[in-house]
C-alpha cells in the first residue's frame, strides 16, 4: 500500500475543517519525530518503532514548540487555532482518518484530553521572576539621595559643535 502525499492530505482535511492552519498539521508531524527522538534519548530502547501515547506526544509537542518558537510558542500556537491540548488531539485523528498516523485500538482523543495548561506551559516559564533586596535585620536602607538636576542643554551643545 502506498503512503499517501501529506501535503494533499492535508489539504483534503483542511477542505473538511479548517479549524487548524495547515502549519499545525506539519507542527504535529515534525513534533512526533521530535518526540520518537527524546523518547530514544530517555534511553527507551527501540523507541523509534514502538507506538506514542497520547500523553507523550504531549510532552513531545509541548518541548518542541519551546524549542522551536520559546516564548512565542503560546501565540505562534494560538494562530494555528491550537489553543488547548484538545486541538493536538483533533489534529493527530485527522491524520489517523486520512492514514497518515496509525492508532491502536486503545488511543483515542481522550488521551489528549487534561493534557497541560498552554499558559503555564508556554508563558510561565518565560515570565520574569521578581527580585527581592536582600533584608539586613537592624538596618534600614534610605533612600538615594536624589541628584542634582543638570540641564542637558549645554550636553547636547557639547556633542553638537564637537567639543569635549
């Protein structure tokens, strides 16, 4: 049997539900190589034959749009229309029903449903944290005292008729 063309493939499923952008599709494709890689990685012998849960392919798809897009990834995502872990799912059996990806007959899309939050996935990580100063017991720390006002006017004379 032959493999069928994943960009018409694709494309039949776009003229079906065009709730995805055609780039999630090949996201999806490229993160499950990605996936089967780290699972390789993770020292999980013969990882490239065996079959992706759901929720690996979550970890996969999740660590590959941070590689990919870092903190981007949320808004990147968010313009393909996948906005939840639900929208991965819907993705992969779109291809399962086009037979691009196999699926046994346990895998479902339940298995993509409660997978992470894209907030705390793609945007926590790259929120700065807030500094706290360092609190000395028995010393109080004032205030700078505020400097001198100096006009710039005569700085930008300096820099302007090129003497310094």
């Amino acid at each position: 049997m032959q493999k069928p063309n994943f960009g018409a493939s694709v494309g039949e499923i776009l003229k079906r539900d065009s709730r995805y952008d055609r780039d999630a599709y090949y996201f999806v494709r490229e993160g499950l190589d990605f996936t089967l890689k780290m699972l390789k990685k993770q020292n999980q012998q013969h990882a490239a034959q065996r079959h992706v849960s759901g929720q690996e392919l979550l970890e996969g798809l999740r660590r590959y749009a941070l590689d990919q897009f870092g903190p981007m990834s949320k808004t990147v995502l968010d313009f393909w229309g996948v906005r939840k872990c639900e929208d991965f799912g819907e993705i992969v059996f779109g291809m399962v029903e086009k037979g691009i990806l196999g699926k046994t007959d346990q895998d479902s899309r339940e298995d993509f449903r409660g997978g992470f939050d894209f907030e705390d996935a793609f945007v926590k990580p790259y929120r700065p944290t807030a500094r706290r100063q360092p609190q000395h017991p028995g010393r109080q720390v004032k205030p700078a005292e505020p400097t001198p006002d100096h006009s710039r006017a005569s700085d930008s004379k300096k820099l302007s008729s090129g003497s310094n």
